[in-house]
C-alpha cells in the first residue's frame, strides 16, 4: 500500500510540475496569516503565536484539473510544521467527475457540528478554535460523482484509515480521562493496519431542487475517535482494584444519514442526522471485562437561519442520543446542545461583527466566540476576537481556564 | 456576500421600447423597461469599482452566466476578485409566477459546502455596493404607483422623466424619478430618495451599446450622496445567445467554478 500510495503522489507531482512549467493558466492563490492569542488567567501567556502561509496551486485544461494545496504553520513555542492539505486530481466527463488524491470532503447541512459530515477526520489539537478548512485533515481517497440534471451520485472509496488528530501532553486542549488509579496504555490495537478489508466507504446520493435541498448518505468506516478498552486487575482476596490497562481501539461503524435544506418565506430550515450502528461506549457494568459496550447511537440536528434588522441570525438544536441505554453506560443516555450565531456587516461590508456561541444544556456550559473584523483593503484583514468558556463539566466547560483573546492579521493573494 | 449576486445584469440589460407615438401610462412605461427583450442567456464580466469618501478604491470582479428558460430564470455568478472570496459562486433562479419566491444558493470555498439562502432580503446591498438588489433590476414595476412628471431631453435623448412611489409605505425608498430614453428604453438617470423624503442617491449611465440587436448599458455609477460613497459598475465580454447548457446551473458547476 506504501508503494501504491508512493506511485500516485510521484504521478501526480510530476504531472504537476510538467504541466505548470508549460502552463500559461496556472492560478496562484493563498494568504500568510498571523494568529496571535493570549489566554486571560491574570498570567498573561500566550495560548498561541502562530504564523500561517497557505498556497493553492491549481489548474485546469479541458477535462483534467489539479489542485496542491501545501501550508506551513510556524510556531514561536513549536516546531515548523509543513504539509499538504489536498492534492488531487480532477478528471471530467460527461456526467461523471474522478477525484483521486489527497482531499477535503464535507458533507452535511449543518453548520459547526459534525453528524454525517464524517468523511474528513478533524484536527483537533486547537480544539475546535481554527476555520473549519483547518479543522478537516485531507484524506487520500477515490471519489467519483455521477451526475443527473441537479442530482449527485456520489461515491467515496478510502484505502487508508486516518483518525482525529488530538493535542498532545503539553497542550492546554488536551483532555485527561479520568480513572480511579493511574492507567497503564497499551496502543498496540490502535492502528488500524493498512488492507483492502480495512479501508472505508461512503455513498451519498444528493438534489438540489426549488423545493428542497436533500442529501442521503451511508457508510461503512471506522470510528474517527477510539475507544478505550479498560480491563481492570482486581485483587482476589481484598477485591480491590490494583491495576487498569487501557487499550484505545477504533471500531467499525455502519452509518445511514441524511439532511434537508429548504426555504419558508424570510426562513431557512435545515435538518441533519445519522444512525451509527456498533458505536462503542464506556460502561461500569462488572460483567463487562473490557468496560466498553457497543450500542446504537443517533445523532441529529435541526436549525434555521432568518435576518432580523439586518442581523443574519442562526439557531440549531443538537441531541445525541445512545439507543437501548442502561445505567453502567458512562455517558449521559441523551445529551442536548444548541448554536446560537448573529452576524452583521457594516461601512459597506467593510466591518464585520459576528457572535457564536455552543451552548451545552446538560452541563450548563458554552464556548462564546465573538469576532470583529476590518476590511483593511481588498484582501487585507485585521480580526479581534476572544473565545469565552463557562460551565465547569463537559466538552466546554472543561476548559474553562482557557478562555482568551486573539487577533488574527490576515493577507488572501 | 450572501447577496453578491444578481441583479447586476438585469440591470444593464434593462431599457425600454415603446412607440414615441403611443400615448403611454407611467405603469406601460416602466412594464417595458423591465420586460425589454435581453436574448435568451448572457455570459460577462461584472467589475464594481467601490470609491469611499476619502478616495479609496476596492474592487469586485464577477464572471456571471444568465439564462431565461421561459417561466425561470436561472443566474449563477462566480466571484474572482477580491482574493478571499474567490471562487465563491453564488446560484439564483427567479420565477416568473409572481407568488413565488427566487431560490438562492451560495458555494463557500473554505467550507466546502453550498448553503440554501433565503431571497427575501431585496432591499439589501450588494456586496457592500451602493446598489441594493431592487436597485439592480429585481424590483416588480407593478410593486410601485408610477407617474409620467413630464418630458423632456436629457444627454440629447428624448426622455419620458417618471415618478414611481412605493406601495409598501415601509419600503427603503419614499420615491424614485427615471429619465427613460423613448426609443432606446434605458433608464438614463435615476434618483433615489430616502424614507423621510431626502435626496439619498442617483443612478447614471455612462454607457451603452446595441449588441445582438439588444441595447446593453455597459457602464453605470451610483452615487450616495449622503454617505458620499460611489460604486462604479462595468460589463465586459459580453456574449448573448450563445446556448448556454442548463448544466451550467447545478451544484456541480458551483462547486467546480471557473475551472
């Protein structure tokens, strides 16, 4: 498979580099950004320094397209981190568009949270802080879209398995699990090794109509997020615990799914969810040896988006729900969130103002993201935003010594 | 940017035709402004030239294709410049049945994903332009009273000078006056006034030409008096009735762009 992988990026740099040296049509885009931000826990530190320089190399000839998309991140506390976002192949014919390499794949209707939009693993190391182009971690993958007047057939085939991308030891996002004595890891079943029977598969047929936007999807692929597979020594004699082993495992998942967009005079309603098939919970259960139980789980949203006094507003309703719960499951049985975003622009949309904020009903807890941003000229904007959490438990409330303010000082070419 | 999108050709389509010897109301006037044939469909490229009050300039630059299937209209603009929203593109298709609303798509590169929008909001500005989308040609003559002021010349053009007063008493305009060309039917100049009755802004048009026996304004700039704020409008390239397929107007060519 290495080879194979290999074979196809040589392919496709050196098809790129042939055709840009006798290109005349050869588009150059990108920008260089600077993030600086500081966490506001009276110490004054900084959360992060970062500078951001983002190429997208692209042409187009007939019927084939390329894309590379290389970024660099420079640190002032890290090491330089240079990568390819996307670099693909574009092929078109009639009806049918060939994608293969390197790709971004979104899906899904909903805006900030992640129900069928499953196909691009998340980057996770600054929580979910970056622009959501930085958040999606490219996936070497085959898609091919058929197409029908406004419908869309596609199909997308991923040899490789890629999990989520999480924070490491020293970072301010990482998450502690918490156990009742100090683990010992064992990652030995982590991977998941590279085969043709490990790879994944997603079918999304969509239509866009005057009606109705509709999207239907399934898949067979693996959990991005792994399980931790916890196996507990007990003493025989005191029945204490003595000892905890844990073992993080991705599992399969089946997935069916779909989401709608439609519009209700000065109202758009949106709608997303999925049902996962053998996702796999923690539980307390002691006749479970590996303290994990597998369970159907569903997962939806419901949203709508209306201007009021020039004010674009938008709210969404999130439930996760675990199916045939019991009470050694870890997790709540249903968990609700909501998204509230205002946005209005200003000196013929020269000034922006925009406020976000996730809010976690079961926990009391929200992340508040508000932004204002300049225009400076064409292409050249100045940003001041801060990232509040409150609530003490959950996924925001965890972090709630992290809120801070940032700026982000950005050039597009 | 949700709104960056339409009208813009209709309004450098948009003229009229009537015999100078017919005897027309203010209504039959403006009707044939807005129903002057314009081709089947129209590819160009849209340049706004945005000028504040201290001189600073930024520009907008669109490639647009427009295409009129009898009952819909189907429009899809693909955004070149500035830098950070290139290859946004944006999808309308507007209805001729009167009780029903345009529908309205918008492609955000740096999200991958193409958004329903709602339609409602015509009285907004486009892409931080002078002109609001009504201002670009979406407005119905029958949503306004319209009254013949008077005739008269105007760039040496025999000019019908209408008065048009909203229905809607809470629309963003108390009242309008256009000077339409009696041959041509091209609004050459139009002022615009505020809800309390102030002078707010004025339309000219600095030029226009017979393309494919169509009269097409090529040029055109709003002026905000008020704010002192001026957009310059221009279209370029232009080619009409050339069969542009209907796959043009599909989320596959709004994902794909210019490519």
């Amino acid at each position: 498979m290495k080879a194979l992988k290999l074979f196809l990026l040589t392919v496709i740099f050196s098809f790129v580099f042939v055709t840009a040296l006798t290109a005349q049509d050869l588009s150059l885009t990108g920008y260089a950004r600077n993030y600086t931000g500081l966490l506001l826990n009276g110490n004054n530190d900084f959360s992060i320094i970062q500078n951001t320089f983002n190429l997208n190399i692209e042409q187009s000839k007939d019927f084939v397209a390329y894309k590379v998309n290389p970024y660099m991140y420079q640190y002032a506390d890290r090491e330089l981190e240079i990568g390819l976002r996307e670099v693909y192949l574009d092929v078109y014919f009639n009806s049918v568009d060939i994608r293969i390499g390197k790709q971004q794949i979104i899906w899904g209707k909903a805006d900030g949270v992640f129900i069928t939009d499953i196909v691009s693993p998340k980057d996770l190391r600054e929580f979910l802080l970056p622009d959501f182009d930085e958040i999606r971690m490219g996936i070497n993958a085959v898609k091919l879209d058929y197409y029908i007047n406004n419908n869309t057939f596609e199909l997308v085939w991923i040899p490789t398995f890629t999990p989520t991308r999480y924070p490491g030891g020293n970072s301010i996002w990482q998450i502690q699990p918490e156990f009742p004595i100090e683990p010992v890891f064992d990652y030995s079943k982590q991977k998941v090794e590279q085969s043709f029977k490990n790879s994944e598969i997603f079918g999304k047929f969509s239509m866009l109509t005057s009606l109705i936007d509709l999207e239907i999807m399934g898949a067979y692929a693996w959990d991005d997020d792994p399980t931790m597979h916890v196996y507990k020594q007990i003493d025989p004699v005191t029945h204490t615990l003595t000892g905890l082993k844990v073992m993080p495992e991705h599992h399969r998942l089946t997935i069916g799914g779909g989401s709608f967009s439609t519009t209700l005079g000065p109202f758009v309603f949106r709608g997303e969810g999925a049902y996962y098939s053998g996702k796999g919970f923690n539980t307390t259960d002691p006749a479970i040896k590996d303290g994990v139980v597998e369970k159907d789980y569903l997962h939806y949203l419901l949203g709508t988006d209306f201007t009021v006094w020039d004010i674009h507003t938008s709210l969404q309703f999130i439930q996760e729900r675990i199916l045939d719960y019991n009470n050694f499951i870890y997790n709540d049985e249903v968990q609700n969130m909501g998204t509230f975003l205002a946005a209005a622009d200003y000196l013929n949309e020269t000034l922006h103002l925009k406020f976000f904020m996730y809010y976690d009903f079961e926990n009391n807890a929200s992340l508040i993201r508000p932004t204002i941003t300049y225009d400076v000229a064409d292409g050249f904007t100045a940003l001041l935003g801060a990232n509040i959490f409150t609530g003490n438990e959950g996924m925001f409330g965890r972090f709630n010594e992290n809120d801070m303010i940032y700026t982000k000082i950005k050039y597009s070419f | 940017m949700k709104k960056a999108v339409l009208l813009i050709a209709i309004l450098m389509l948009t003229g009229i035709t009537v015999h100078a010897q017919e005897k027309l109301t203010g209504l039959e006037i403006m009707k044939k402004v807005y129903n002057r044939p314009t081709g089947n469909d129209m590819e160009a490229n849209l340049t706004m030239i945005l000028i504040s009050s201290s001189g600073n300039e930024r520009v907008r630059e669109i490639k647009q294709y427009i295409k009129d299937s009898g009952d819909v209209e189907k429009k899809i603009m693909f955004f070149i410049k500035p830098a950070d929203v290139r290859n946004t593109s944006f999808m309308n298709w507007s209805y001729d049945d009167p009780k029903k609303d345009d529908d309205q798509w918008i492609y955000l590169p740096a999200l991958k994903k193409i958004k329903r929008i709602s339609s409602d909001s015509k009285g907004d500005y486009f892409m931080g332009s002078d002109f609001t989308y009504d201002d670009l040609g979406d407005r119905k003559p029958e949503e306004d009273t319209h009254k013949i002021l008077r005739e008269e010349k105007l760039n040496g053009e025999d000019c019908y000078v209408i008065e048009s007063i909203p229905k809607d008493e809470d629309y963003m305009y108390s009242k309008t006056v256009t000077w339409i060309i009696k041959d041509k039917w091209i609004g050459l100049k139009k002022e615009f006034y505020d809800e309390d009755g102030e002078y707010l802004k004025i339309l000219n048009i600095k030029d226009y030409k017979k393309i494919k026996d169509y009269w097409i304004i090529t040029q055109t700039e709003m002026d905000n008096v008020q704010k002192n704020h001026k957009t310059v409008m221009k279209l370029s390239n232009i080619k009409i009735d050339t069969g542009i397929p209907d796959s043009k107007f599909t989320e596959r060519m709004m994902k794909r762009g210019l490519k």
